[in-house]
DNA sequence: CGCTGTGTTGAATGCCGTCAACGTCGGTGG
DNA sequence: CCACCGACGTTGACGGCATTCAACACAGCG
C-alpha cells in the first residue's frame, strides 16, 4: 500500500485540530480501502474491530429491524467519520453502511483509538464532536417525523441532500449519486409509491426533474417553501 | 450551602470510574439546586453555561418547534447526567429540561469541564457514553416511527417508562411520576385522543390500570407482546 | 430476449387525526 | 363550604392522507 500522503487529509475537519506530526502519526495507523458500489463497509449488529473516514464517494447508513423493513437515517459525506462506535464504548455497529458509489475509505483498527486519545487529542475531540452533531441531527428528524406531514418530509430529505450532496449543473442542483424512490422512502419513513407520487407531482410544478436512480432540484426555493411552511396557496 | 458527600454519588454510573479523590474534586465544583415541580431547569436555545446530574427526581425533557408543537424526546432519571452541550461542543441547548417532580440537580459551570476532561477523565467518558447511549436510543425511536403503528409506538413508550421509571406496586408496575395523555402522546408522535382511546382499550383487556396522570401497567407482558409483535389474534 | 429492478398510476381501504361534546377532578376564591 | 374554573380525560362521528393492492411500463443486463 503507497504510504498515506499528508496534504490529502489535511485540511478535513477530523485533522483541523492536529499539528501536522500529529496528523502523520494517525495517518501511519491507518489504511485506506477502496469499496466498489454496493459493497459492504461494515454490517449491522458485527462486532466493532474499526472505524472509518469518508475519502472519496458516499455511504448509505442502513438500519434494519427484525421484521425485515429497513430505515436509512443518513448518508455520509466525503471527509467524514463513521463507523466509530469504539467512541461510544460499543462493541458492534448499530447499522450497516454500504457504498453508494465506489468509494475509497481510511480504517483505523479500534486499537488505535485510546493510543489517540492521548497522542492526538483533537481528532478525539473531533469524533465526539462528530457524535454530538448526529445526535443533534437525529433528534431533529424525531421532531419532523412526530409533527409533519409525509410532503414536508420528503421535501426536507431532498434538501438536506442537494445541501450536503448537491453538484450544480444546468439544470439545477444535482444529487450526485444513485438514489432511488425507495431510497428517499426509507430515509422518511413512507413507501416508495407515494415518493413516486409526490416526485412526479413536483415535476409537474417544475421544482425537480427525476429519472431512474436519479433527482435534480430546478427550483430549491419552492422545495424549502414545501419543507418550512405549508404549501403556498 | 452544605458540602456534598461523596457517599451520595459514588454509586452512579457518572462517577463509577473516579477515585475517590476524583470524585471529590469534581463534587467540589458542583453546587446542588433543588427545582419544584414544572420549574424549568434551563430552556431550549437558551445559552448553556451549565451541565447537571439529577440527584433525585424525574426531568421531562421538551423540544417545541417553531409552530408550537412540542415532543418529549425522552425522560431523565436519577442519576443521569443531562445538558450536557458543552460535550458536544454546543452553545446552546437544544431542548428544554422541566422537573417533572420536585428535583434535586447537581449543577457545573461549563468552566469546569476542560478541567475535569485533564484531572478525571473517566467523567468525561462516561458523559460520552451517555451521549453515544442517547443516539442509540433516539436512532432506535426514529426506526420505531417509521415503521411501526401508532399502538405499537404507545406500548413500546410504556415498557420503556416503566423498565426505567417504574416502581413495584400490589396492582403492578407503576410509572413513579405524574403523566399526562398529552405527555404520551407527545412521546410518540400521535393525539391525546388517541392515546385515550387506547389505554382505555388496554384498562378494558386488564394491561393497565390509569386515573388522572397516573399509568399502572398490570400486564407487563402482554404490553410487551403489543410493543413488539403485532396483536395477539 | 426474458428477467429483475425500478418507476408510474389508479382504486380501494383503513388508520388515525380532527372536530365536537361532555364528564370529572382538584384547586381557588368568595 | 360551596361555586366556579381550568386542566385533564373520554367517547363518538367524520374525513383525509397515505398505505395497500394491483396492473402496467421501461430500462439494463446476462
């Protein structure tokens, strides 16, 4: 494996707070994978042995429950941890993550973690960080679930994904990966027909245009107006 | 104010990995504030200058949004520690905390925690844990309302009331702190009308027994079968 | 060229929210 | 002490949103 270069790293938010030693030292504890689409990062319910950094593509986070329906309570983004249930004292992941695209990851046997916590403190302190926000974010999607409409939902899924995966182009503000009706269902908690439903309805309004496996957003406004408040009379 | 004793805290969780003489410092720092019933312990949005440990009591903790609606993502109890934003590296808090009982708080100025991060940081990794053991839970909830019935969702609220809050009576299991219809129902995301509706069901099939804000589970398993499978035919 | 995964759309059903009316409990003030 | 009032709880009736059921269309792939 070619030795991890420094300047790759750098300026993510997980290395911002290290000195550039520092950021040597965790990049030598690590090595990076590359997984094609579809793959399997880690499953739900194995037992934790790492955890992971988000170089290059993006991450479905699955969660299944007994019955068989699944739930997708987020997708991770270039630069990003996950997989880091040793920072939660867990001894297995609490959902699957699967490549939603080909994807080239850093992985950190769990051994390494209290070596850092001492060595380099600030990508500790980044991960808790990290956590906290997830926990922020989830708590918030409790709220959306309990209180709005499947409309309001679905259009707020759309815009936390065209905000965090969005690629700009012609005709709007792309989601820059395949993501199916299916998908956006299980990311709120409704079925895929009425996803199909209500996608087909927007693009009758002219807000997003949507193909097989495939969502661009022409009119973000109008869809935050579907996200925030009612529908505009 | 008199000094706390070690002997009220060495038991819990927060403080299990300390040294006596650790636990002596961080108690130190602490003072201990008695709230009534419905005082408000701090608010959502409010600028978090403290953290807590609930010594005795029970805390609803409430997020309203901006329409007015409100969801009870979770109760306190004895022993927990809570607020805890600083951890997160937060400014503010992201909830409401409201004692549900007349409470004992121990309460920190966030000043104190980089310095117990460096002389006790056990402490720390126990408010990690607790963090890491709140997204578990708030991610299961998530699943819960995505794919489960608003029955379901009631009865799972319920076992968890009383596996955590409950206490041992001649009828049952009691839930050891005033609740209200609305209450539930703003745990699970439905109507007082319907949580009405079903434990009035539920008093009829002899699984609870209720009055006014009073819940007493007299069949522990059968509640528990609601929750996890569907009804018994 | 068939098969599987994906997407669309219509129709019917049903859960549960909404609206409404009433009952009860407990505290408060006259 | 009693009357009043607000908070809490119950129950019925109705209706709408979203799921469920069903059928079909289309693309990509082996």
């Amino acid at each position: 494996m070619p030795p991890l270069d420094r300047s790759l790293v750098a300026t993510l938010p997980a290395f911002a707070r290290l000195s550039g030693e520092q950021v040597d030292r965790v990049l030598s504890a690590a090595r990076s994978s590359r997984f094609p689409k579809d793959a399997e990062i880690f499953a739900q319910d194995e037992e934790a042995r790492s955890f992971f950094l988000l170089l290059s593509g993006h991450v479905r986070v699955v969660r299944a429950s007994p019955d068989g329906t699944q739930v997708i309570p987020r997708y991770i983004n270039e630069g990003e941890l996950f997989g880091i249930a040793v920072a939660m004292d867990r001894s297995t992941y609490p959902a699957s993550a699967v490549a939603a695209v080909d994807c080239v990851v850093l992985i950190w046997p769990n051994a390494a973690w209290p070596e850092f916590q001492s060595q380099a403190p600030g990508f500790g302190a980044e991960a808790f960080r990290t956590i906290g926000s997830r926990l922020q974010e989830t708590q918030a999607q409790v709220m959306e679930m309990a209180t709005q409409q499947v409309e309001q939902r679905i259009a707020h899924a759309l815009v936390r994904l065209v905000n965090q995966s969005g690629r700009k182009t012609d005709e709007g503000i792309e989601i820059d990966f395949p993501i199916t009706r299916q998908d956006i269902a299980e990311m709120t908690g409704t079925t895929l027909h009425t996803v199909s439903r209500l996608l087909s309805a927007w693009e009758g309004e002219g807000i997003v245009r949507s193909s097989r496996r495939n969502v661009v957003v022409t009119n973000p406004h109008a869809l935050v107006l579907l996200a925030e408040n009612r529908r505009r009379k």
